[in-house]
C-alpha cells in the first residue's frame, strides 16, 4: 500500500500507468480531426450556402486536457484510494485476534465489533490470513477459527457475548496448539481479571502473545468497563443490594429497577460510587406484599448478565401467622409466648400475630400456634376447612380426611435435633423417602436436588407412625403437627 498524505491506495503499480499520459497527449495532439461528409448539391444552391462552422485542423486544447484529466482519473480509481485509511498493521504472518466476549463485554460489545471490523479491513487490504480466538468457552472449548479476512467479516454478523467469564488459561493453550512462529496480535480485552484468584493467567497470555511479534492490547477505559450485581441480601425491611465495578477512579452513578413480572417498575435506587471505592451497598425498601412480585433486578444501562439477578421463590417472603396475644400488649415482653418465634422468623418471612380467627382472615403462608395455645373447639372448627384448601405447591386437589396431627417434640431441639456437624448428625444430607400410599402426599415425585439438612425430632409414641406424612431416606421423620399453604 502507497500512502501519500491522507490519501493511499490499495494497488500503487497501476499508477504506473501515469507514466503514458504525456504520449496520450501527443497522440491526441497531432492525430488530424476525422474527415466530413458534405453531399453535393446543385451549384446554384452551391453559390448560395453560407459556412458558418469552420472544422479547426487540430484538437482544442481545453478537449485536449480533458481527455488526458479523464484518463488519469480512470487510472486512479483503478489503483483503489483509500482516505485516511488505518495504519498498517505491523509485523508477518496471520493476525491472531482474542476477543473477550464473556458476560463483562456485553456493555460495550457495539464498540468491541466495530474496533474488530476495522481490523479485519485492514486485514483485508494487506491480505493476511486471520486467526480469531474466544476466549469464552463454548460448548466444545475455546473457540478457534481461520479464515481470511472478507469470511471473517461475515462471521461478524449475529456474533453475541456469552453469559458467563472467560478462561485465559484455556486460551492460552488453545493459541499455543496453532504452533505459530510468527504472527501480529491484537487482543480486545474486557479489563476484568474474570474468575480468576490472581492475574497470573491474563498475564501469561499477554506474554504468549508477546512472543510471536507485534502485540496491541484494546481495553475499556474506567468508566466503561462492566460492573457487576452480587446477589441481595434479605433483611428485615427489603433488600441489601451490593454493586461492585472494576477500577475505583472517579465517581460513578449506579441506578438499579426492580422489575415486576410484566416489565414495570416497582422500584427505583439511585445512588453514586464514590471516587476511590469499588463497592456500593444499597438499600432497597419494598412492602412485603410487593417484594413478593419482583421477577428481577437490574442496573440501569447494563445489559450484561452481571447487572441483573433472576428472582425465584426463594426470594418470596412469605407470610407467618403467630397465634398469640401481641407483644406490645403483655406487661413483659420478653416473657411473651410470640417473642423468640418473633425474631426467629423475622428475617424469613413477614411476621404476623394476634388471634386464630384474624390471622385467618389475612393471607398467610404458615400459622404457628405457641405451646401453651390451646386449641379450642371453635377454633379447630376454623382451622379445619383452612388445612384442607388446595396446597398450590403439592396437590392438584383438595386434601380430603386429613384429621389434625398432633405430637409431642423433644425438649431441646438444640441437643436432639438432627443436624450435620452436631450430635446425632448425619455425615452429609439425607433425601426424601418416596411418600407412603396412605400419605395425603402420596402421588408427589421427589426430586433428587432436594435435601434436608436439620430435621426436628419428634418423642417416639405408638401413634407417631400414623401421625407421620413424610419421612426421610433412613426412616426418621419430622412431626406434622402445623400446615403450610400459599395464601
């Protein structure tokens, strides 16, 4: 490639072809005008034409010069020009390109490709063999293709980042399986250390490519790399939210939605990282009725998979009812039946107490009744027909003739309880037991990825076989004396 100021052209030899213009211009110079047909009429009207046009012998000097203008145009064109074309990329051999597109890239990742295409033309014009690696594995690995320029430009078309990091380790030895000698490397880089205890490998790999020649690193500045949302913390009142960013200069604004199910907005938090931190805690205040209907939540502007966290029923804070007098209404709180179950449960679920038939009323998940709590007829006559609604997570049907269950538990949980890692503990998580036939569950299939870690035992009785719903996979189980619904 000739370069001439802001101008260069992709085939400088055809410009040899200028060298012909000055004998172009004496060959239309001296070669006489074809001749002209004039027929012959009568003399008479002979005597009387009148020449108005005279035919000069040689070729005007402004047809002369626009001629030759035109021809050194068409010379020109043919050499392909180029204006301000990009600097020519240095070094021999094929032009390995790693591309970052782990989850971080998906913040810039417009101008990720569009830095990739003007490589891959300049690739093109200086006709070098491409090696382009992902460095986010795939199904089959790291990702390494060869092709030449104009099919890897192709290939550009409905490339996407993957939702998770990459592994610059693998990448590394999958460069290092091309056994190349020589070669120019260009590594688009998302400035993050990814799933990484140290930056040994990004830095091996920045060295490896060292090694075969001519080494270009494009990384995001500060302001622009990704910035990731680590999982909330319920609390008492909402969610603790944590957002962290890979440098800590300048300050950065931070926007996070809570989104509903059907894409609105139930919340908004606006807050700023200062400049020198790299952590941002947040609090996020929603009623528990509505931290029920997040779906998700996302930072504003950031459309990687680390700005947003997918909510499950994990998430759903669900509604405890304790059948008690209030706390506020016993001379001693710390006395009260409802204080310890209180602050037990308050970080699980939305604690509700007063009586039997106002706890009913409202939509509760689980209704616990204190130990001196006796049940009487009028309230077991409530408690009945709520016990037998349809249970949204085990039954398609109405659990039908299932009596109250009632049964003694040990006195210390704490000394009796199974655990693992405790007295009496398993040495790893039991499974479920398939249920009996004459459970109200049986029917449920148990899926493997459920396990039960602390299990509360009940005082061994002749009634507690007939009393028991469940069991665990070495024949213990827990008792089944309270019901848990969706409300």
């Amino acid at each position: 490639m000739l370069t001439l100021g802001p101008l260069a052209f992709a085939h400088p030899w055809l410009l040899m072809a200028l060298a012909g213009l000055p004998g172009l211009y004496w060959l239309l110079r001296l070669t006489p005008p074809a001749p002209k047909s004039v027929h012959f009429p009568p003399l008479r009207l002979l005597l009387q034409l009148v020449t108005r046009e005279e035919t000069p012998a040689r070729t005007p000097l402004w047809l002369l010069l626009l001629r030759i203008a035109v021809a050194m145009l068409v010379i020109l064109s043919v050499a392909r020009p180029v204006l301000n074309p990009a600097p020519a990329l240095e070094g021999s051999g094929p032009v390995v390109i790693v591309l970052d597109d782990g989850w971080a890239a998906a913040s810039h990742w417009n101008q990720r490709i569009s830095t990739l295409d003007t490589v891959l033309v300049q690739a093109e014009r200086d006709n070098r063999e491409i090696v382009l690696v992902r460095s986010a594995p795939g199904e089959n690995g790291i990702a390494v293709q060869r092709f030449d320029a104009i099919t890897a430009r192709e290939s550009l078309v409905g490339l996407e980042p993957r939702p998770w990091p990459v592994d610059r380790a693998a990448t590394g030895q999958a460069i290092a399986e091309l056994a190349l000698h020589e070669a120019t490397s260009i590594w688009l880089t998302d400035g993050l250390v990814a799933g990484e205890a140290t930056p040994g490998p990004a830095i091996q790999l920045a060295e490896q490519l060292g090694q075969l020649g001519s080494l270009t690193i494009v990384t995001p500045a500060d302001g622009e790399r990704a910035i990731l949302l680590d999982i909330p913390e319920p609390q008492s009142q909402g969610l603790l939210l944590s957002v962290e960013r890979a440098g800590s200069e300048g300050e950065r604004p931070v926007s996070l939605n809570a989104i509903g199910p059907d894409g609105e907005v139930l919340a908004r938090v606006r807050e700023s990282i200062p400049d020198g931190d790299r952590q941002l805690d947040m609090q996020l205040d929603l009623p528990a009725e509505l931290l029920g209907h997040v779906a998700r939540i996302e930072i504003t502007g950031e459309e990687s998979a680390g700005a947003t966290v997918l909510f499950d029923e994990r998430w759903r804070r669900r509604s405890v009812g304790i059948a008690a007098p209030s706390q506020s209404s016993v001379a001693q709180p710390l006395l009260a039946e409802s204080y310890y179950l209180s602050r037990a449960l308050s970080p699980f679920a939305t604690v509700r107490e007063g009586s039997v038939e106002e706890l009913l009323d409202q939509p509760i998940s689980l209704l616990v009744l204190t130990d001196q709590k006796q049940i009487e007829d009028t309230t077991r006559s409530l408690l009945d027909p709520w016990m037998r609604k349809p249970v949204a997570w085990c039954c398609a049907s109405p659990v039908r003739d299932l009596p109250m269950v009632m049964t003694i538990l040990y006195r210390s949980a704490a000394s009796w309880g199974s655990q693992p890692g405790q007295a009496l503990s398993w040495s790893t998580p039991l499974a479920m037991a398939p249920m009996p036939a004459d459970s109200p569950l049986a029917g449920i299939d148990i899926s493997e990825e459920v396990t039960v870690t602390q299990q509360v035992l009940a005082q061994p009785s002749a009634e507690l076989a007939g009393a028991t719903l469940a069991s665990l996979e070495d024949g213990t189980s827990s008792p089944a004396s309270a019901s848990a619904q969706d409300g």
